[in-house]
C-alpha cells in the first residue's frame, strides 16, 4: 500500500508543479546567485537577467565581473565568455536534469520521468525538491520555491556539496519576447569551441 501511496503523491507533485511552471510561456526577470562551499564558506556572488521562452529558449546573462551568457535556440546553447573572448556550442542536451534554466524553460510533462519530486504548500508558497533519476545530472537535489504562484528561488546542491543559491526579483510572465533574443552571433576574433 505504501508504494501506490508515494506513486500518488509523486504524481500530484508532478502536475503541481507542472502547472505553475506552465503558467509562464514566457518569464524575464533578474537574479542574485550565490555559491556555498560544502562547508558554508561563500565562493562567488553574481547578478544577471534572465529570458525563458518555452519550450527550451533561454538567456541567462551574469554581469561583470564574472560575465557570462548562455543562450539556447531550443536546438543549441551558447556559452560565451568575453573575458576568455571564448564561445562555446553545443547541442542542447534535452534531459532537464542538466541545466536549471531548461527546467524552467523546456517540456514540463517530463519533470516525474526526469526526477523524484516531493512538495510542501502553505498559504502562499509552495516549496518543491526534485531529485534527478539519472546519476549524471549537474545535481543531487533541487528546490525550487513559489510565492503567490510565481517562481521565488531556487537551491541547488551538487555531488561534492556545493549549494547554489538563486533568487529571482522583477518577474514578469507571459510578455511578448522576440525570438532573436534566443540567438547568438559570434563576435569578431572570438575563438568558437563546438562539442
């Protein structure tokens, strides 16, 4: 009986959580992240903005002095690094586990195939932790936290115990967004990685 009960409640977590993500065909906003040592000490501090376009556009820009842009078409990312004058592409891997910003961007009707999801709701949050199903995920665990229906924060912890701490600020769904945004030209004189 138990097993039927955990099969349930790994369902109704799924579409929980599917609903307030698909809520947001589109989503803009800026973001703090912080990274945690696995004891606590704090590696780095960044700021960005953030453009998600379903299904698997994204554009995720931190600012200096850590700059970086990643962009997906849906088809492939970007990774470009001004400081290295370095870009990398590569075709986007589609499982969710692999990037925070596909979860929020890609196919939610596969979130229960891709991980173990619990959820707790109260007033107006609603705290989610999904764990990936597959062993080569960039995660071990992740929280993903709602307030009044939109995306407040994520948590994220990887195998050697880092936690990455992201908060949102200024979201907006469902603005209209062109999808050039979701392109990257490669700068003169810039060295191009393709894996």
């Amino acid at each position: 009986m138990p097993l039927v009960a955990s099969a349930d409640d790994q369902a109704r977590a799924a579409e929980r959580l599917n609903e307030l993500l698909s809520r947001a065909k589109t989503m803009t906003g800026g973001f703090s992240q912080m990274t945690l040592s696995a004891n606590g000490a704090n590696l780095q501090e960044t700021t960005g903005t953030l453009a998600l376009k379903r299904p698997g556009m994204f554009r995720w820009h931190t600012d200096p002095p850590l700059e970086q842009l990643l962009v997906s078409d849906g088809e492939r990312i970007w990774l470009y690094d001004p400081d290295l004058e370095q870009v990398t592409i590569q075709k986007m891997d589609k499982r969710l586990s692999h990037t925070p910003a596909l979860l929020l961007s890609g196919d939610v009707s596969q979130l229960q195939e891709n991980f173990n999801i619990e959820w707790s709701e109260g007033s107006s949050v609603v705290d989610f932790t999904l764990t990936p199903k597959e062993a080569d995920s960039m995660f071990d665990n992740l929280r993903v936290s709602f307030s009044d229906g939109v995306i407040n924060d994520m948590q994220m912890s990887d195998p050697v115990g880092q936690r990455t701490n992201i908060l949102f600020r200024n979201v907006q769904l469902n603005q209209t967004l062109d999808d050039a945004q979701f392109t990257f030209d490669v700068p003169d004189g810039v060295d191009v990685i393709s894996e």
